[in-house]
C-alpha cells in the first residue's frame, strides 16, 4: 500500500473512531427516563354526624311519703327533648321546675319527654296515707255530774217559799255553776223539783211546791242564768228524802231540788 493509501486509511479510521467516540458520548448523555409520578392519596372520607342524644330525665318527689291533705313537691330537670309533660293532671312542663301536688291516694306521676333522639320516661310514686284518728279528749266531768255535785238544795221554812238567807247563799253558787256549765254545754237543762214534808194535803203540796220551784228560779234568773234552760215542776209531798215525824226530816223535805237533762 501506497504511502497515500495508509495514510488515507489512518484518516478514516481516525474519523471513524472520532464518529464512534462521538455516538458514544451522545449516548451517555441522554438522561434516564424519570420514574412515573406516585399515586395522589384518596381524599379522606367526610366524618358522619352522631345520632341525637336520647332526652335525659331527673324526676323526684319530696317527700315521697305524706299524709291524706298534705302535699309533695314534684321536682324535674330534662335535656334533649322538645316535647314535655307529667300525667295525673300536671300537663305541659319546661324542661327544669317544680309542682306542688295533693294526692288524696297514693298516685305514681310519670314524665315523658320526647325529642329528635327518641321518647325518655321517668316515674315517682307518692304513697298517701290516713291519718291516725285523734286521740279521745282527756276523760272530764260531764255537764250532768257537775250538777249533781255541785248544785245544792235550797230549803224553805214550813208552809212558805220565800227564800230565806241560807237559801239565797246556796242559790247564788248554784248560779255560778250552772252559768258554767250552760255556757259550755249547750244540750243541757235543769229542772228546777219543789217538794214539800208530809203534812197537809197532797192538793196543798202540790201548789206549795210549784211555788217553792218557781221561786228559786226567779232567784237563779235575776242572777244571769237563763230561764229558757230552767224547767220547773212540783212533787208535792211525793218524793221525800226523809219519813221520819219530826222537824228535822221535814226540814230536810222543804226544799228545791235540781236535776239534768238534755232540752
């Protein structure tokens, strides 16, 4: 081969070793190919809104116990509700208060309250009861043993029915005693008895003893009692409380006697 020749070969092969180097390069230049992008994160679901609340309910009575004509205090305190009420007549409420009642029976009062997260209900019971009877009065004397304890007879002197001193002294305290006992004891009178000693006719007696009666009920009434509850009558010589025939027994028969009864 000719000096030429070589000389031409060594310039291709220089340009091509030139154009290999070159192709070389380029492709070391190219860049990778950048990985695919990630994923983006699904969105978050949105958070559900909790179901209404159930209404919550404190129902009490104070006291719980009473006697027939007392009263007890219903007491009440409610949240989530719109609707309202107590049975047994109390009706509509507001969701806190309080009402007085006045069972005449034990009566169980229920409230019910009702709203978006359902229907709540709450019971209390008062128990009534009956009274004790009251206890009997204290044991007292009655208006009929009063008198017959405590009034006394009024004596006369023989055939008269004046009334003499000893008469007007016991006369004046049975006034005080039986405007007493008048004036507590509205069912009561008194019969005023006359009654006479066996001497004279019964005829006699009979007239001398309604006057001995009607006089000492003008004493009586001439000293404030009233002659509406005074009644008189004469026994004459029937009713003696003595038979002995002397001045001492007649003297314990001549007289006024007082007895009681309903008017």
């Amino acid at each position: 081969m000719s000096r030429i020749s070589r000389l031409r070969f060594r310039s291709a092969s220089a340009a091509a070793a030139v154009l290999a180097l070159l192709v070389f390069a380029s492709a070391c230049k190219k860049k990778a190919p950048a990985p695919p992008p990630a994923p983006a994160p699904a969105a978050a679901a949105a958070p559900s809104a909790p179901p209404p609340e159930r209404p919550s309910i404190t129902f009490s009575a104070e006291p719980t116990s009473i006697q027939k004509g007392q009263s007890a205090l219903l007491r009440w305190q409610i949240s989530n509700a719109t609707d309202m009420s107590i049975d047994q007549g109390v009706g509509a409420v507001q969701s806190s208060g309080q009402r007085q009642v006045y069972p005449t029976d034990s009566t169980t009062y229920t409230l019910t309250a009702k709203g978006p997260g359902g229907t709540s209900t709450e019971s209390v019971t008062v128990n009534v009861t009956t009274p004790p009877p009251p206890p009997p009065p204290p044991a007292t004397e009655s208006s009929i043993d009063i008198i017959n304890s405590q009034v006394k007879d009024a004596y006369f002197d023989y055939d008269k029915s004046d009334i003499r001193d000893d008469a007007r002294q016991a006369l004046t305290g049975d006034a005080d005693v039986l405007k007493k006992v008048f004036g507590s004891d509205t069912q009561i009178a008194v019969t005023v008895e006359g009654h006479c000693d066996e001497r004279g006719s019964a005829e006699y007696n009979l007239a001398l003893g309604d006057r001995r009666a009607n006089a000492a009920k003008e004493f009586l009434v001439q000293l404030g009692v009233s002659g509406d509850r005074l009644k008189t009558i004469s026994y004459g010589k029937e009713k003696p409380v003595c038979t002995d025939a002397d001045e001492s027994c007649y003297q314990r028969n001549r007289r006024a006697h007082f007895s009681a009864g309903g008017q």
